[in-house]
C-alpha cells in the first residue's frame, strides 16, 4: 500500500519522457565530457593520418605491380576447374524455345 501511494503520487513527466517540451534531461557528467573528448581527438588524429599519407603519389602508383595480385585474381576466374562449377550461359532465344511452336503463319 505504502509503495503505491509513492508512485501514485511521485512527480514525473507527462508523455514520455525522453521528448517532448516537458522532457527528461539528463544532467551531462565528466565522464561523458571526457570521453566525447577522447573520440574527438582520436578522430582529429585519423583525420590528421589522412591528410598526411605515408606514401607520395608517386610511390603509391605502381607498388602493387610487384605483387601481382591482379594476375592471381585473374588465373583464379580463368581456372578450367572454376569455370567447370559454373552454370553455363544461357540466351534469351534458348530460354524462350517452349514458346516456338511452329514457325508458319496462318
């Protein structure tokens, strides 16, 4: 009984109570502040990484040709063995041969 009335007549927000004009606000802690200022910075830092690349331009523009990694891409489609578990193509005229009955008009 005492537990209702303590909620019966506890003050709190109409509607619900994360929007509207009469809402909850929560009350902003340190701990929150400091962490928005750590992700703050650590994304000032990657911006920072990006602006400043490890390679120039010039280094950057045929590092992977000795890699080969494309040919390996490449020889892996060209592969008779991958091609085998392929489905073979198909054209529309194949796909629509039930429908030729007979080629003469009336």
């Amino acid at each position: 009984m005492q537990l209702t009335l303590i909620n019966l007549f506890k003050k709190t927000v109409p509607g619900h109570i994360f929007r509207g004009k009469r809402r909850l606000v929560k009350p902003v802690s340190k701990r929150a502040m400091d962490t928005l200022t750590r992700e703050y910075e650590r994304q000032e830092h990657i911006m920072f990484l990006l602006r400043h690349p490890y390679l120039t331009l010039e280094q950057s523009s045929g590092h992977a040709k000795e890699l080969q990694k494309r040919d390996k891409l490449v020889a892996k489609w060209t592969d008779e063995q991958t091609r085998s578990k392929m489905k073979p193509h198909v054209t529309i005229e194949e796909r629509l041969q039930h429908l030729r009955v007979k080629e003469a008009w009336d």
